[in-house]
C-alpha cells in the first residue's frame, strides 16, 4: 500500500524558481548523446572537475566555463536543500544524485510531450520530508512544466490508473498552459507526491545539455542507488 502523502512544511512547495539566475557560458554545440553521472557525498571540487571536464570534451564549451556554472548550481542548491529542511550547518555532510544528458536533437518528444509527475526516488530516513530535486538546462530549451489546474490533475490520474496512454494524455492537455520558465533559472521541484508538478522533456530539436541534483542522506542516496542498480561512489 502507498503511505499516505502529507505536506509537513510550508518551506517545500511544489515547484520554486531559485532566485539567482546563472549566466549562460559559451556553448552551442554537443558532440555525441553523453550522460555523466555522480552518486556519493557532495564534493564540490570533485564533481564540478570531473563534470566539467566531461562536458568540455563532449561539446564547445571551455572546461573553466562549465565549472563555474556548475560550482554555482550546486552551492546555490544544496545551501537552498538545508534551507528547507531547517538546517543551519551549511557544511554539514549531505550526498547527491548528479547528472548531466548531453543529447543531439531528436523528434521524440517535439509534438508528443511525456507528462508525468516523478514517482518516489528513496525512503526517507525522516518520513515525513518531502523530496524535492533541482534541473538547469545549459543547453537547449528548458523543461516543459504544466501549469496546475483541474483538468491536468483529473488527466494525471486517468493516465497513472492506466486509462490513457502518452499520446491520449498529451492530446488531453495540448491547450493547458506552460509555466514559462526563461534561460538560467534553477527550477526545484518535488517528487512522490499528488501534486509533484507536471513535466516533460522539451521540444528537443536542437542540442541540449540538462543538469539536475537531487541530495539526501549517505543512507539515502544509496538506497535509490540500490534500487536503480547504480554505484554508490565512495570516498577516495
């Protein structure tokens, strides 16, 4: 049976547009369709290194550009993690599901989105927290997001009961407004819950490089990576 999903603090809300908007750096063009993925303890130095470094030999972008970006991202977003969950170590120990999908373009998602809301990613260590992850788009158009209203909700439910497919749950909602999010902008948004926000991949046509994080506890983290069959990186 499901556990009962409940909002336990006013601090995490569906969907928030971080304040600080990055600049975009010097890129324009991605070489292969790539994924670079980190799962362990936060290091800054670490991942914006080795991340970096991934995405400088795999597009046009310089290696000093992309790590600063990145080091930005992820101090703007874990400090805003333990802002939610009410902590005021800033330096306290905290892992991390990064990834970046570097892609070339394809038609796949162009005229028929893939709405859905995020299912649950681990078993929180403190049940009632609400999970949440952060995504930049560094590349290509942003995440497609649904503006929440009766019909996105009523054909959320008809889609995840089974009654309707992709392509029935896109023409749905063909006409439901996007939430317009602009180049830059960190976007936080929760995960397991009712009313997780609505998303799809954008209209992929042109080159894309996405980044998302998503932080927890060591005992977090490496429960979703049991369970995606994934390694958890321990510390060297």
């Amino acid at each position: 049976m499901e556990p009962e999903i409940i909002r336990y603090s006013a601090a995490i809300t569906p969907f928030s547009i971080l304040p600080k908007t990055l600049e975009l750096i010097p890129l324009t063009t991605v070489i292969a369709n790539l994924s670079y993925a980190y799962y362990g303890l936060v290091s800054l130095e670490k991942i914006t290194y080795e991340a970096s470094d991934f995405v400088a030999k795999n597009s046009n972008a310089k290696a000093s550009d992309v790590e600063t970006a990145l080091y930005d991202f992820i101090r703007l977003t874990k400090n805003d993690y333990f802002h939610a969950k009410g902590a005021q170590d800033l330096q306290a120990p905290a892992a991390a599901w990064f990834t970046i999908r570097m892609t070339k373009p394809t038609s796949e998602y162009t005229t028929i989105p893939r709405w859905h809301r995020d299912g649950r990613m681990f078993d929180a260590d403190n049940t009632p927290e609400i999970g949440s992850k952060y995504a930049i788009t560094l590349l290509g158009k942003p995440t497609r997001l649904l503006v929440e209203s009766e019909l996105v909700r009523t054909t959320m439910i008809r889609e995840e009961e089974g009654e309707l497919d992709r392509y029935q749950c896109a023409e749905q909602l063909a006409s439901e407004p996007l939430v317009g999010l602009k180049d830059g902008q960190i976007i936080r948004f929760t995960w397991g819950q009712k009313d997780s926000p609505v998303h799809s991949e954008p209209d992929m046509s042109t080159d894309r490089v996405f980044v998302s994080v998503l932080y927890g506890s060591e005992e977090e983290i490496r429960c979703m990576c049991e369970f995606r069959d994934e390694m958890y990186r321990e510390e060297s």
